[in-house]
C-alpha cells in the first residue's frame, strides 16, 4: 500500500510504499483510511520529539482518523502508540478504540477537528468539575485548538469566555466562535487581570513566560482569593517550562493539573467520543479544514506550520 513514510526524524514524510501489518487480535481490523487528521501532536510524532517517542524507524505518522470498515461503516478511530499510523491507504484499527459515525458525516470536517476539540472537551469534562455556568479564559485561543477551545466551552454552557493570544486578526474573529472578551496577551497582563479575574478555569495552550505572567496577573486582580480556580495545562507552545512564582499558589486557591495523554485514561477518552463526534456532525462548530492528497504529503508537511488551516490527508482522493 501507499504510505506517508517517515525514514528520519530530521526530514518530511515521503509517498512510498509500505507493508500493511497482518490483525492479530480479534477486536484489530483493517480500515480503508478516508482522512487523517495533520496535527501539531502528528508532526512532533514524525520528528520524534513527542514525549511518547521511542524513536523506531521507518514509521507511519498518523494517530487518529476516519476509515471505512468492511461493512462500508465510517468509522472514527484513536490509533495506540504505533509505527504504522493513519497516514496511509489503509491501516490497522483497535474496533474497540473506535466509534461508528453517524450517516451523512463529514469524515474531513470529523478528521480536522476531532483531535483538536478533543484537548479542550476532555479538559472541561474529565479534568475538573465544570458546570455550565462558569467563567473560563483560554490561554493561546487564536491557534486552532484554541479556537475550538472557545467553541466548545460555549457548547458546554460557559457563561464568560475571555480568549488570550497574539494574533490580533484572530483575535477580533473569536467573539463570533463565542468568546465574550478577548486580550491581547503581549504586554497587555495586567488588562488580562482585570478582565479575568473571575474565572474559574484556565485552558492553558501556551505555558512558558505568558503562563507565569498570566497566573500572576489572575491572583493579583482576584476580588476573592478563596474562589477555586482550576489551570488545566494542554500544549506548551511559548515553551516546556514556566517559572510560576509560590507566592502566586500560597495567595490563591489554585491547583494546576495537566490533561494528555495519560493523565486521561483511553476508557474516559472512549466514553467522550460519542458526544463530540455528534455535535461535529450537526455543525456545532466552526471548522476551517483543507484536505490535501496523500500523494502530496511532503509539501502538505511544509505547509502545515503556517497555515491557519487544518490539513487533512486524504488517502482515497
């Protein structure tokens, strides 16, 4: 089968051949890929900085897509951590890793945005106690995780949603995705403090400096002190490490907690699917994809960076 093939952490995939590895459990079957979703956290798997990296070469990049089973089912599946990913003509599927998709679905729409909604639903949902009604700030809202991040914690029944980040452009399109303030995050931390200072919880994208400089300027501004606030950190974009002043944690009821792979099991990622497969499918959000043919999977890996897009590989176009 053709394949996107990663030889060496330090290049692009390539468009070659690649064997098909033969079910060997009753629950694997084979699925006809249909459209893999091309995310930052596939791109840090193809140039083997991801944290789950065990550096096996040749490999398939690819960790979730839509696929059509033998019985002609799209199916939406999470791939475990493997060398041969979605990125190819066909691959090899975990039935129970996955969800049969509604008719009349979407498999691009479903393959953009499954993975990058999934950060910010998994957060409100299985990493603290959110209730609808309460204030939340996305830090790093203008990426395209972030942006979702806003729609879903509208979906969820979020009363406030203050949107943090540096590109202004995006900045000023995310009142219309749900955002009831937005911040300009650049030196503008102590507006970030005022605006959002009530908030319950943070969806973190970001960390490094903007995550400390954030943290400082919610305690500072909070009117209430004793008013739990829940920082969930998902991406660290701005950097690996934030020097997050202890005074900060001593003055403030604040836990910080992590949510990824790992800190949320696959039972709790499965329960979740479901419901968010469904409101991708009734067009609950807005979702900005450009499929791109396998064949062309090099110049889709350059282009990926800067585009405002989510590409989407597309084995059978």
């Amino acid at each position: 089968m053709k394949a996107a093939v990663v030889s060496s952490f330090d290049t692009a995939p390539r468009y070659e051949d690649f064997d098909l590895p033969v079910p060997v459990g009753e629950d694997e079957i084979v699925v006809d890929v249909v459209a893999a979703g091309l995310h930052p956290r596939v791109r840090s798997q193809a140039n083997g900085s991801h944290y789950t990296s065990t550096d096996e070469l040749p490999l398939v990049p690819g960790i979730d897509g839509v696929g059509r089973d033998a019985g002609g089912r799209l199916r939406y599946f999470v791939l475990p951590d493997t060398t041969v990913g979605s990125m190819a003509e066909r691959t090899v599927i975990d039935a129970r890793r996955s969800i049969v998709l509604p008719d009349g679905t979407d498999p691009v729409a479903v393959a953009a945005a499954m993975n990058p909604a999934m950060s910010s639903w998994l957060a409100l949902r299985r990493r603290t106690s959110f209730a609808a009604g309460s204030n939340v700030l996305i830090l790093g809202a203008t990426g395209s995780a972030g942006q979702l991040a806003v729609q879903v914690a509208r979906h969820l029944g979020a009363a406030r949603i203050v949107a943090a980040g540096r590109n202004a452009e995006r900045l000023a399109g995310l009142p219309a995705l749900g955002a009831t303030d937005t911040v300009h995050i650049d030196g503008d931390a102590g507006r970030l403090g005022a605006v959002a200072a009530d908030v319950d919880v943070v969806i973190d994208y970001l960390w490094g400096e903007p995550a400390a400089q954030a943290l400082t300027a919610l305690v500072t501004g909070r009117a209430d002190r004793g008013r739990p606030l829940t920082w969930i950190q998902i991406g660290s974009v701005a950097g690996p490490t934030a020097a997050i002043p202890s005074a900060a944690l001593r003055a403030s009821r604040t836990q910080i907690v992590g949510s990824g792979q790992g800190s949320v099991g696959t039972r709790e990622i499965l329960t979740e699917l479901p419901a968010l497969a469904q409101a991708i499918s009734e067009h609950t959000f807005t979702i900005d994809a450009q499929p791109v043919a396998l064949a062309d999977v090099e110049q889709a890996w350059a282009d990926a960076a800067g585009s405002r897009r989510r590409i989407v590989i597309t084995p059978t176009a």
